[in-house]
C-alpha cells in the first residue's frame, strides 16, 4: 500500500521506443480498470495494435507521451496529449484556427498513487499544450471513476457533455 512506503523519487521525462512494452502493460490495466477490473487477456493482435499507435505517436509534432520513471523500479505512471487545430467555421470569429490538447491515457501505478505521481505527469502535459498553443484542454473519464472525477474536479475541468448509454431493449420498452 501506498502508505507504507517512502514518497518516490521520481522523474518525469519524455516516453522512448524502450518503454513501450510498459506503456502497453499500462494501457492494458487502464481499459480493465475502465472495464470494471476484470481479470482478462489482451488479444495478441490488439497488442500489436497498440504497440504501433504508440510507436506513431512517439515520433508525432503534436503529440507527447511522458512518464514517470523511478530509478531502481521502473516506469511508475504514463500520460498523454495531442494538440489538434480547427479552422473556424464563421465569417466573424476574430480567430482562425482554435487549438484543443486532448489528455489521454492516463494511469499511474497502485503502489505509487496519492504521491503526487499525477500531477507531476500533467504538469508536463499542459506545458506541451500551452507551447503549442492550446486553448483548452480536453479529456473523458468514466463518471464511476471517483478517483478521476476527484482530481480532474481539483484541477477546475468541469462536465461539458454527457454520454449516455441504455439497453436497446428498454429503449425499444420505452417507445413503444
Ligand atoms: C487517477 C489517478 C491517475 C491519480 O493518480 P495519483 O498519482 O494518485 O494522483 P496524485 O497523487 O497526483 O493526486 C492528484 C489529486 O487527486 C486526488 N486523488 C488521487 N487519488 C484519489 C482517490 N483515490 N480518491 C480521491 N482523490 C484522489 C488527490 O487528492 C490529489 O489532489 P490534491 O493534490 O489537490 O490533494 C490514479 O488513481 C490512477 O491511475 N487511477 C487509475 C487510472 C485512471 O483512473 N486514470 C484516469 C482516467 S481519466
């Protein structure tokens, strides 16, 4: 547990080829932790999958991938952003293009949480953001994700859209 040991050491630095491994581990245990913390095997071919959007976004401008590396452990925690450009589509709008920074992938290992691990990864997150001209910064999580609706809430993100889900079958119910 988190308590029992010392606050980590740790660094924050940009993702390389050599983590990417981990980082997959990491996205893995993110989607079971979105997914009710089943215990289950990734597919073979979604590994792959996955190992190549990363490698692509390792060597893409508008994106960064950081992680908190803690010597003599390993990679303790990930996160992720990619800065897209709109051009605006009224004739009156005094600017042309609006830049978003969507913040993504974000995990941080269980031993290693309450330790400031987080905000330590989107300090560095928003600074590559705000350098590329983002106006706002934009992200999705669970509404069952206390953990995540609690820091995010902390940071000032407020909900500015709801996805709904319901079985068909009751949708089919209700209109009849
Ligand atoms: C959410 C998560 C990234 C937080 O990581 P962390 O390193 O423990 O967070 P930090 O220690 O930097 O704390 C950040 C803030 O969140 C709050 N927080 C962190 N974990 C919390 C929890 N379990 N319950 C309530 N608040 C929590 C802290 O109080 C802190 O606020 P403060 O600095 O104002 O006191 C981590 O719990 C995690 O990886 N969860 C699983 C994956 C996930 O949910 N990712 C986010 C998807 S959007």
């Amino acid at each position: 547990m988190a308590s029992r040991i010392p606050k980590p050491a740790f660094t924050i630095r940009d993702a390389v080829t050599a983590d990417l491994p981990v980082l997959v581990d990491f996205l893995t245990r993110l989607a079971l932790h979105v997914n009710g913390g089943l215990e289950m095997q990734l597919k073979e071919s979604e590994y792959q999958r996955l190992y190549e959007v990363l490698e692509t976004a390792l060597e893409s401008p508008d994106k960064r991938i950081v992680v908190a590396d803690l010597p003599g452990v390993g990679l303790i925690g990930m996160g992720d952003v990619t800065v897209w450009s709109s051009q605006s589509i009224w004739e009156q709008a005094t600017v042309a293009e609006y830049r978003s920074a969507i913040i993504d992938d974000i995990w941080v290992e269980p031993d290693y949480r309450k330790f400031g691990v987080f905000r330590s990864l989107l300090k560095r997150l928003v600074e590559f953001a705000d350098e590329r001209g983002a106006y706002d910064l934009v992200l999705e999580y669970s509404s069952s994700n206390k953990e995540a609706k609690q820091a995010w809430t902390r940071l000032g993100f407020v909900t500015t859209g709801i996805r709904a889900a319901a079985f068909t079958q009751n949708v089919k119910e209700a209109l009849k």
